[in-house]
C-alpha cells in the first residue's frame, strides 16, 4: 500500500508555484544562452527546503553523469551544493549544452497525478505520460523557443516525486528529452525505498 507523507512546501516560482508544490534541494545555476535567467518547460524553479518529517534526498547521488554524456555528446559537471545547503545543477563543458537541475518533493496526498490536475493548466509547452522502469508516475513537458529548449520531467516513486529542469540552446529537444528521460530512469532506480 502507497502512503502519502505530508511536507512543509515552500513555493517557486512558475506553473509548480502557482500549485504551491515543489520543494527539495536545488540551486540556480547558469542557463544555456548565458543570461543566467531559467524558464523551464514547467516554469518549475529549484528550492532548498526539505521536510523534517522525511529524510532529505541528494538527487545527485542517483545521477551517473557518463549516461547523460552518451546520450548528449559532451561531457557534463556535477554540483551537489554543501552537506547543509545541497543542490544537485549539472553543467556542460560546451557552451550552449544542456543544464540540468533536480530537485524533489515529498507529496501530499494524491501525489503527482493530484497535482498535474492543477500544474498542467499553467504549463508551456507539450506535455506527455512516461513509463519509466519502477515508478508509480512519470511525465514529461518540453517546450521549444526560439532562445531555447527546454525539457521538465518528473518521476513518482511511493512518496516521492523527483523533478529535472534542462535547458539548452534550441537545436535538438528530442536529444534533450532523450537526456531528461535517461535522468528519469536513474532517479526513479536510486529512490528511497519505503
């Protein structure tokens, strides 16, 4: 039996803030045009709080960078931010690649498909279901510009939900989805299990 585990929320910016549902660990990072600004697929912006009722979880730990460097092309930097502040942003060695940024939130109940029923409505861009080997739930919006792809997946393990933002330079979102769901598969391999 699935169990919801209520957390404390602290809201973002974006479509996930208009549901007030996204918290975990994360940081801003650069963008791929080099402005510094994010707009993921789903306006999602990275927190730093976590819940004192469930145990703070490092995304970073789950995330094989050499996978995502196959699928990409380039090499890729990892950084999880200090023990009492962690983050989990993923760089690229070339200008214009992707930058990622994960993040989680210990959901309320009724989880991610609960909460889709208020994120969607808010979302830019084409949003898709996803089967993702041993998760509850996962789905997957990108959105192309003319600045830049960007490419917003989430994962629900029992009560957990992980989140990646990517962005890169427009040139191949198929690519980037391609990336985001490999991040996918990792994070819903490496979750907590309850």
């Amino acid at each position: 039996m699935k169990h919801r585990a209520a957390s404390v929320v602290v809201p973002v910016i974006g479509a996930v803030a208009a549901a007030g549902l996204l918290t975990g660990c994360g940081a801003s990072g650069p963008s791929a045009d080099g402005s510094g600004a994010s707009t993921p697929a789903s306006g999602a912006a990275p927190s730093t709080a976590s819940s004192s009722a469930q145990p703070v979880v490092q995304p970073c730990d789950a995330i094989d960078t050499a996978k995502l460097e196959s699928v990409l092309g380039y090499a890729m930097s990892k950084n999880t931010g200090t023990k009492s502040n962690p983050s989990c942003v993923l760089t690229p060695a070339v200008r214009g690649g992707a930058v990622f940024q994960l993040n989680y939130q210990w959901w309320f109940k009724g989880g991610l498909a609960a909460s889709w029923k208020t994120m969607s409505k808010s979302i830019s861009g084409k949003a898709t279901t996803v089967t993702v080997p041993g998760a509850d739930d996962a789905r997957v919006v990108v959105n192309s510009t003319k600045k830049a792809d960007y490419v917003t997946g989430f994962v629900e393990n029992d009560a957990l939900v992980q989140v990646v933002d990517a962005e890169a330079l427009p040139k191949d979102a198929a690519r980037l989805k391609r990336a985001v769901l490999e991040a996918l598969a990792e994070l819903s391999a490496g979750a907590p299990k309850s």
